[in-house]
C-alpha cells in the first residue's frame, strides 16, 4: 500500500518570531484560515484516506497536531523523543510501516510547503508511487521559475518511461545550493530543477540504504523495531535516540543512492522557510505591500506588516519586514529575511528562552 508521512517535527526559526518552540510554524495559521500542517493534511486527502496519512512529529507538539487533525488515527503519529533532522525521521517512519505492512510504499513531505495546483501535485504523487513500486527511488523535481541560489538541484539524466503523462527520467545527480551564476546555467540548460526534497520510495528500499550508507542509523532503527512490542520500548527509543546523529535525507541518503528517478513537476510549489517566502505567495496591495495588521505605511512599497491588534506605522520604507508579536518585534530587510534564524541562534546562547 502507499502511504503518505509528513515530517512536522521543525521549530521554523526563520520565521520567528511568530514560530517559537511551543507554537512553530507548521501549527500557525499563515495562509489563509488553515495552519500549515492542515494544509498539508487537506491535500493529501483525495489521495490517502486517514489510515494512511502519517506525521513524524517531536512529542512536544503530538498533542497540537493530533488536536488539529482529529480524523487522522492517533497511531499514525510517530514520536520522535527530540529532533534529528530528516534521515531519522524517515527511518522511524518506515520501521513503523514495515511492521503493518511489508509492501509499504512512501513519500515524504513536509508540513512547510505551498502547493497552488493540488490536483496536480496529488496525480504526481500517484505516479511516482508507481514509479517507485519495484524498488526505484523517485524525487519530484520542481520546474525552476528563476535562477535560485537557495535550493538544491537535481539534473535529469535518460528519460525513462512516461507514467499518467508524467516523464520520468534517471537522475543524473544532486547539485547542492550553487552560486548565482551556477543557477543560472542550471535554469538556461533545461535539465535542472529545484529539489523539492519530496521523496517516494519503498520503506524497506530506504532500511537497504542506510544500511549501506548510514549503518549507525540502520542499527539503532533496527534495535527500536526490535523493541516494539515489549515493556521496554519507550526506553530503548530516547536511548538510542540520545545516540542518533543529525543528517538530512539528501546527504545521508540521496546524494549517493542509485537507481534514482526524477519526475519534473510544476504545480506552483513554494518553500515557506522565511518570511519573503511567505510574502511572496500572499496578495499584496497596489504598492507591493502585504499586510497582516492595523497598518498605516506612507510611501512604502514591498513591505510586510504582521501583527495583531497594534497599529504599525511606516513612512518611506522599501523591502521589509516588520513583524509584531507582544513580546517580540523584527525588523529586517526582506533580502535578508533568511538571516532571521540568527537572531534565534543569539537568543539560545544568551539563555534567552521566554523569547524562543
């Protein structure tokens, strides 16, 4: 069966200071009257019934989603006794599926996306579960808009086949975060698009690659799933989690795998990782301003404002940020907007943490 697991474990400190520890962004209504980690929920729906939506979450913010999302079952929530980026989320996932079902296929995705063409992302998703059934890992790659510094690339080598009119090709490569000039010979050349990091496997074809590639992770997962069923479970999990090293999918994983596919996409896919991401898929007005507030800006153009009950008031302003919470208020320039997480970094080590 083909299962889809989201990964809502994130503090989203690029977007602080509305996402905090307690209430990050995937639990924030930031598009409309949905949190992020509805939306994501939502479009899987036609897809997936609830049985087979999953969330790799931290036990911190079990209870927030579960409460967000009422039909999913509760044994759908894998619980992750601290963050360890995204290989390990993956591997507790595809431990849990294994023991329901020896078949299981999965794709991964993560709360913090924006997808505009839902229908189309879900008939993508359905190929490439196709794709992926006889043991063929499958990314969907983003058709790139612009020569982004930002993301990861992936080139498309040989095509393939073509599954529901869908090309898939053989992935010639991972390409990390390249300079500006590098991005655009990647745009210009037609074979590259930007890594969604939305990956669709067989679970025991992911347990065979970090055996071969991550064998610490393999084991400690293996010993969890040992565990399972007995008295000691919850022990053995924080234990070998205590141990578990950080390593994304793409470089403990994807980077070096083989027998990997890609499926260019373009559904209108946006990264919500910092604020001039948000802003740039929100309406603004006839100035370029986007505003979530009582706001009064007097020749000021491509601004955004989000606060709450507070006026905020601006004159001669170009490109910010302005973002006012009760405790907190960020100002930054919009092409900086990535640098937010280092304010957040200063906090920590400032012991700083009724701010975080």
């Amino acid at each position: 069966m083909y299962y889809a697991v989201i990964m809502a474990g994130g503090t989203g400190t690029r977007l602080w200071p509305l996402s905090r520890k307690e209430q990050p962004k995937q639990a924030l209504k930031l598009i409309g009257d949905r949190t992020m980690f509805q939306h994501a929920v939502d479009r899987l729906a036609l897809l997936f019934p609830p049985e087979r939506i999953c969330v790799v979450t931290n036990v911190a913010l079990a209870e927030v989603l579960r409460a967000q999302t009422p039909a999913l079952p509760a044994e759908n929530f894998f619980l992750e006794p601290a963050g360890r980026n995204s290989a390990p989320a993956a591997g507790l996932a595809a431990i849990h599926l294994l023991r329901r079902d020896p078949d299981a296929i999965m794709v991964m995705l993560t709360a913090d996306h924006y997808i505009l063409d839902t229908g189309q992302f879900r008939a993508a998703l359905a190929a490439a579960g196709k794709v992926a059934a006889d043991g063929t890992i499958v990314t969907l790659g983003i058709r790139p808009t612009y020569p982004a510094a930002g993301f990861g690339y992936i080139e498309q080598g040989v095509a393939q086949v073509i599954v529901d009119g869908f090309r898939v090709y053989r992935s010639a490569g991972f390409a990390e975060k390249p300079d500006q000039g590098t991005a655009i010979r990647f745009v210009e050349d037609g074979r590259h698009t930007w890594n969604s990091g939305m990956f669709i496997w067989r679970a025991d074809r992911l347990m065979a690659e970090y055996a071969a590639q991550l064998p610490g992770l393999h084991a400690a997962l293996m010993r969890i799933a040992d565990a399972a069923d007995s008295p000691s479970a919850q022990y053995v999990l924080n234990d070998e989690w205590s141990r578990v090293v950080s390593v994304s999918l793409d470089y403990g994983i994807m980077e070096r795998a083989e027998n990997v596919s890609v499926i260019p996409v373009d559904f209108g896919w946006s990264d919500i990782g910092n604020w001039s991401a948000l802003m740039a898929v929100l309406p603004g007005d006839q100035e370029g301003n986007v505003l979530h507030a009582p706001a009064l800006l007097i020749d000021s153009h491509n601004c955004f404002v989000r606060g709450t009950a507070r006026l905020v008031a601006a004159v001669g302003l170009e490109d910010m940020i302005i973002v006012d919470t009760p405790d907190v208020l960020l100002v930054c320039p919009r092409s900086r907007s990535e640098e937010v997480r280092t304010l957040v970094t200063h906090l920590e080590a400032d012991g700083k943490e009724k701010y975080l």
